[in-house]
C-alpha cells in the first residue's frame, strides 16, 4: 500500500483505538474562474441542478436565461393628453369625412342648378343684352359657377368694367356689376363715340347734344396719348353737376388742361396736382350767386374765365 493510502476500513484492531484517517497530502488544485453568478434558482432544466456547461446538461452546455422569481411585464396607462389629442383627431377626421361627402352631394346636385340669374348696378346695358351673354350658366349646379368664368363672359360687353357672384340657393345666381362711366365723347367721322377714363368705346350717337359729357377735340386718334390721359383724369374728378355744363376739353399738354362750359365760358384746370381740392373749388365757383352791384355802381362784369390752376387762390375774370 502506498504511504499516503488511507485505512481500507474504518475498524481498529482489537482492544486498540480507532484508527485515524490519514490526510491525504496530494495537492488540491482549485479552479482559476468561478461560474458567473446568477440570481435565482438553479437551472431547473439541469438534473441536481448542473451548472451551465456541467456534464449532464441536457442542452449541450447552452446557457438559458434565468427568469425572476415573480416577475411580471407592466403595461403603464397612456397618458391623458395623448388620448384627448387621439379623440380630436379621430372626432376631425370623422367630420371631415361627412363634410366631404356633404359637399360632393351639393356640387352635383340637380337640385342647386341655376334656374334664375338676376343682375344689379348696371344702367348702360340693357338686361336682355345681359341675360343673353351668361345664358351657358342656366341649369348648371349653382357651386360649380365660378367668378372667373362669369368675369370671362362679360368681358364680351364693353360697358361692364368689373363683376361679383352671389349664390342664392337653391336656384339663384345674383351678379352685382361695375359699369364703366361715360367721360367724353370723340368724333369719329359722321358719329360721336361715347369713351370712359380708359379710352374704352361704350356706345356712340349722331346727336352729341343727348349725352352730357364734353367733346374732347382731336377725335380718336388722342386715345393713348399724355393729353387725353391728362383731360379723362380731369373729367372722371369732375361731379356730375359740373360735368353735365361742359360743352368740350382740351389740353395743349398734360399741364395745361382747359374746359370749355356749354355757355362760352372757360375754366383753366393746369395739371392733375389737386384733382380734388380743385373740384370742389370749381363747383362752389360755379353754383355761387352771381354779384350784384352796389347802390350807385354799375353792374359787374360777368365772369368769364375760372382759374383753379392754384384751387387754394382761385381767380375770375
């Protein structure tokens, strides 16, 4: 038997005492790593419990992920603002949904289709000339009439200047019209031409005398030029009270307008500084009492010329 053997049995001789175990001198070689530490049970997957990689584990040496005792995944509440935001945005959604769907229903409905169309503010154009001009509109759904193709058809009558719509449901189309205003007329061979501001031909007459706006000399060939810009401008200021007392308007350039009244006699207008300070001069001047002499004096002379050029220091002569 070796010498570090131990005792085969643990019995001691007769009559002697028990024989010690012999400590066992061979060296103890201890592990370099230790086995991660993991809380929790032992693998119960593992027979006594073997650890991970221990002969005997069922898995080959895999390791498994080891559960908490009790542990449980919580779901947290969301938050009330994210669910009034939610509500909000489903509640819009829904009704733009219904709008939608109102609206498609509106914009073909025969029920809406335009059966009347009534026109108001204009005085130049005769309503029949009118009603034939937007005649395509009749029994067209009352939402698809836009205001770009109703301004596109009037454009074909000179005297309109400018238009609105106004929807009348069920079957009513209202358009409110801007008409141009008659400032001079212009010779133009055995005819005169009835002008706006802009030059536009709104009508013409063989009798000048039947329309009360001033004659601009040079017939149409002025239309354009600085003279006639100039002359409109001033009669497009002027009231209807004094307009209606010309007889004609001239310029010898854009700083010299001059009017001439249907009785002889002349205002000098100057440039168009003071457009308005230098009508409401000129209609004062002319709506004045004439002067009267005074006891012993002889009758004044009557005025024959109205100068506004400076409406702060008018002048009569």
């Amino acid at each position: 038997m070796g010498e570090n053997a131990e005792s085969p049995s643990n019995s001691s001789p007769a009559g002697g005492k028990p024989a010690t175990r012999a400590k066992s001198t061979a060296p103890v070689h201890k592990s370099r790593f230790k086995a991660p530490f993991s809380r929790g049970k032992p693998d119960q997957d593992s027979p006594g419990g073997a650890r991970d990689g221990a002969p005997g584990a069922p898995d080959g040496g895999a390791r498994k992920p080891v559960e908490e005792p009790g542990a449980r995944i919580l779901a947290f509440p969301v938050p009330l603002h994210k669910r009034r935001r939610k509500r909000v945005l489903l509640t819009a959604a829904g009704l733009a949904t219904v709008l939608a769907l109102v609206m498609a229903v509106l914009l073909f409905s025969p029920a809406l289709a335009v059966k009347t169309i009534t026109f108001d503010g204009q005085k130049l154009v005769a309503d029949a000339t009118l009603q034939a001009v937007v005649a395509p509109l009749i029994n067209k759904p009352l939402p698809q009439v836009t205001q770009g193709e109703v301004t596109a058809m009037l454009a074909e009558v000179p005297q309109i200047k400018s238009s609105s719509i106004e929807a009348r449901p069920p079957s009513t189309l209202l358009i409110h019209v801007v008409e141009r205003i008659p400032v001079a007329l212009l010779k133009s061979g055995d005819e005169f031409i009835l002008v706006d501001q802009d030059g536009v031909k709104l009508g013409a007459t063989t009798d000048p005398a039947s329309v009360s706006v001033p004659l601009i000399d040079g017939g149409t060939a002025v239309i354009g030029k600085d003279t006639f810009v100039a002359i409109t401008a001033v009669l497009a200021t002027l009231p209807q009270s004094v307009l209606s007392m010309l007889a004609s308007a001239s310029a010898t350039s854009p700083d010299a307008v001059e009017l001439q009244l249907a009785d002889g006699r002349v205002v000098v207008w100057g440039n168009a500084s003071d457009m308005e300070l230098k009508a409401q001069v000129l209609d004062a001047l002319l709506t004045a009492p004439a002067p009267t002499a005074a006891p012993g004096k002889p009758e004044p002379a009557p005025v024959k010329v109205y100068d506004v050029s400076a409406p702060r220091h008018p002048v009569t002569r």
